[in-house]
C-alpha cells in the first residue's frame, strides 16, 4: 500500500515551487536591459521581495525532489521481490513529475545566467555571416548583443556548429524578439531532456543500476529545471545526444554511438570524451586497433560532414580556448586570483604568470582523474569512470557554472552505486541554491534575502507535513 499524497503531494509541492519561482523571475530574474515599458520598470522595483519569493519557490521545488527520492527507496524494497517496472512506465512517470516542476519555468524570464540571450545572439551572428569565432556579440550590436553582459561582448563563442546551427534557427524564426527566442530555446532544451528520459534508463540497465534511481537523480534533480529549462543551457542536448549515444554503445551498435557522442561535442567539447567509452566497449568484440581507427574514422567524417553542411567553419577548433577567458570563474582560476593578490601584497609584479599556474594545475588535475578513471574502468565502469572525469573537468576546469556539474553528474546517476549517490545528490542540493536567479552573484543584502526565502520555504513545508499526515488516503500501490 501507499499513500496518494505521497505520490501527488511531491509532484504538487515542486509545481507550487517552480510556479513561485516563475513568477519571482518577473521581479528579479535575468530581465532584458533593452525593456523600457512601466510595467517593467515597476516590476524591477519589487526585485528584493521576489528574491525572497523566489528562494522560498526553490525550497520547496528542492524539498519535492528530495521528498521523491525517500519515497524511491521502499519502491525498490517491493521490487526485489516483484517484476521490475515496465521501462515505458518509468519513463512516463518521471516525464510527469518533470512536467509537473518545470512547466511553469517554460514561461519564466531567463532565470540563473543571461546565456539565453546570448545564444540568441550568436545565431543571429551566424545569419549575419559573423565569424563568431573571432568576434564577440559587439560585432552584431543592436537589441540582442546589449542584453549580454559587458564583460562577454568581445568574447568569441565557445560552442560547436551544431549547437550555433540550431541557435541560428531560433534566432532566425523568432526575429530577434526576445520572448520567443527564450521560449525557442527552452523548446529546444525540452528535446535534449526527452533524449534523457528515453535513454538513460536504457544505459542504467546496462550499468546494473535501477532505472527509476538513475531518472531521480540525473533527471528529476533541481539543476535540470533550474538550468537545462529556465536557463535553457545547451547542456541540454549535449547530454541528450551523449547519454543516447553511450546506451547504443552499450548496445554494441558503435557506429551510430560515435555520431551521437561526435554531435554532442559539436555542441559542447566535454562530451567528446564519452568517444573513449565507444572505444572501450567496441575494443571487447573488436579489439583495440580497429576500435581507435573505426571510431576515429566515422567520427572525424560526422565533425567534418557536421562543419561543412552548417557553413559555420573550423573556427571552433580554435575556440577550445574560449573558456580559459580572465572572466571565468572555477577553482583552479579562484586559486590564481588569490595568487594574484597575493603577489601584489608582496610587491611582486608577476603579470599573469599566476593565473596560468593555476589554470595549468587545474588542467593537470583533471588529466590525473582521467588516467586514474581510466586505469580503473574495469572495477568502476567505463561510464561512471567517465561520469567523474566530465565532474573533475566542470569543478576543477578553467571555468565552472552550477549547471556544469550535470556533466558528470548524469553519469553517475545512471552507472554508480553506493556512497556515490547521496553524495552526488548533496552536491546537486547545495548548487541548486548557490546563483542568484539575476545570474549575478550576490552582495550581503540579497544573501540575507535569499536566506530569509530558504527558511520561509522550510516553515511552508513543515505546516503542510502537518496538515496533510501521510496516511490521509490510501489506495493500491
């Protein structure tokens, strides 16, 4: 038996949450700059108490999830000794929870990153016939380029053809206006998470790991909503095409697996090492040297088939740098800022040999989990092994956003076991709660709001275990 409220109350509690958050992103999301109308203008002015709405939004929208993930654990208990879930009823079942917590985020303003406005932009660039790996959105001027913020007008995109060649279309079909190009965006980022729910219960079979647990934690947890929906980051489609090519190459159909994961890093570079888990995989039937040329071969023909029929060029290759801009923020880049002052307090003038250092370590950290990821892939598995090494590069890397954690995160949600996945699920709750929905970090009096909007939002949720005590209706499970 179990109770209704158990299984509705979460999905209701998270809509109420993200409906809160939704509205609070009129007052103090990531708003246009270019509006100039009242209402607008009126809107800002309530900035203070919709931040405080909209963490208490979040508290709740994070307390669902967790609420839902305690409810996974007695569901697997029963399943032991039942037939396991029909694959089809997992997935539908997480499609609307999903629904239900990111629907309302569908028709929020940009929330947590102005990048929408951004990628908006940049395909507008790209229709230009705007290098936009050599020019920065201050190339293109106009209404587009001056909601992005200044210190990435002369930024170069980092981005891959096949990401800039869809951008290109939204922007191209919603003529530059704002409220569409957003709305496209996030249409586009709802594709890439229907590939997540389609296939990565799919791989998490492969990996030995129960598939509602595994859509839990990669699918269900806040930072999809909060940054794959409402900030429609193209993170999206990046792991939607590289968990559906991992899956395939579970599957032993390798030549398709490699296109699929070629597309993903021709949307973002990261994903380009899931083409090691083909090779490792292919390597068990074919071994090693056919593996590396078979793979090599159709992934270099789908880069360049990609590069030529998009028009856009080979400029990304030269891009990869991008991401090692002074503006970034990571540990590694933190560490050199601290350096930097350091150096400065001791009157050294050391230009920015320590930011490099540091950036240099960084990249040398993440390249020390690959190979120990790697030496280990048999005990680990090929896609938990990569899973920690896409979570090395987005923590440790040149530059670091909350939302890069789904990198690796998604992995380990579909192929670890054990200690791994409360502590994934700890790391996805702090994230959650660490950008401002402007994408601005903080000063003092916003922290104490959005501290306020937290503890708000954990007195909602204790009056409601109150008032609605898990046994109020049962019916059969």
């Amino acid at each position: 038996m179990r109770t209704l409220p158990t299984v509705v109350a979460y999905r209701l509690l998270g809509g109420v949450g993200a409906t809160l958050l939704s509205c609070a992103g009129l007052a103090a999301g990531a708003l246009p700059v270019g509006a100039h109308a009242a209402w607008w203008s009126a809107l800002r002015q309530l900035a203070g108490p919709g931040l405080l709405c909209g963490y208490a939004g979040l508290t709740l929208l994070v307390t669902a999830w967790w609420w839902a993930g305690r409810d996974l654990r007695p569901a697997q208990t029963a399943q032991r000794a039942a037939p396991a879930a029909e694959p089809r009823t997992v997935r539908r079942s997480a499609a609307l929870t999903l629904a239900c917590w990111a629907g309302p985020l569908l028709v929020a303003p940009p929330l947590f990153s102005r990048d929408a406005y951004s990628y908006l932009a940049q395909g507008a660039m790209v229709l230009a016939d705007i290098d936009v790996y050599r020019h920065g959105v201050a190339q293109l001027g106009g209404a587009l380029a001056v909601e992005v913020p200044q210190m990435w007008q002369q930024t170069p995109a980092p981005y891959g053809p096949v990401f800039l060649a869809v951008a290109a279309v939204v922007s191209g079909l919603t003529g530059g206006k704002l409220v569409l190009g957003v709305l496209g965006l996030r249409l586009v980022a709802v594709a890439g998470v229907a590939l997540l729910v389609a296939y990565l219960p799919r791989l998490a079979r492969h990996c030995g790991v129960d598939p509602s647990a595994a859509l839990w934690l990669g699918v269900l947890n806040p930072l999809v909503p909060l940054h794959l929906i409402a900030g429609a980051h193209n993170e999206a489609v990046m792991l939607g095409l590289l968990v559906a090519g991992l899956s395939l190459a579970f599957e032993h159909r390798y030549g398709a697996a490699t296109v699929l994961v070629t597309l993903a890093a021709l949307v973002k570079v990261p994903a380009v090492v899931g083409l090691l888990v083909v090779v490792s995989l292919a390597a068990r039937h074919r071994g090693l040297p056919t593996s590396v040329a078979r793979t090599a071969g159709v992934a270099v023909g789908t880069a360049a088939a990609v590069t030529w029929a998009t028009g856009i060029g080979y400029g990304w290759i030269g891009a990869l740098g991008t991401p090692m801009y002074r503006h970034s923020w990571s540990i590694s880049s933190a560490l050199g800022r601290v350096a930097l002052r350091a150096a400065g307090r001791a009157g050294l003038h050391l230009g920015d040999a320590p930011m490099r250092l540091c950036l240099a370590l960084g990249v040398a950290a993440v390249l020390a989990v690959a190979v120990a990821a790697w030496w280990h892939r048999r005990r680990l598995g090929p896609a938990y092994a990569l899973g920690l090494v896409l979570l090395a590069a987005a923590l440790l890397g040149p530059a670091t956003r909350p939302w890069y954690a789904l990198w690796g995160l998604v992995l380990v949600a579909a192929a670890a076991n054990g200690r791994a996945r409360p502590v994934a699920a700890l790391g996805a709750v702090v994230l959650a709660f660490v950008a401002l929905p402007s994408g601005f970090g903080p000063d003092a009096a916003q922290a104490v709001l959005a501290a306020a909007g937290v503890l708000v939002g954990l007195l909602a949720v204790g009056s409601l275990r109150l008032l609605l005590p898990p046994a109020a209706v049962e019916v059969a499970r």
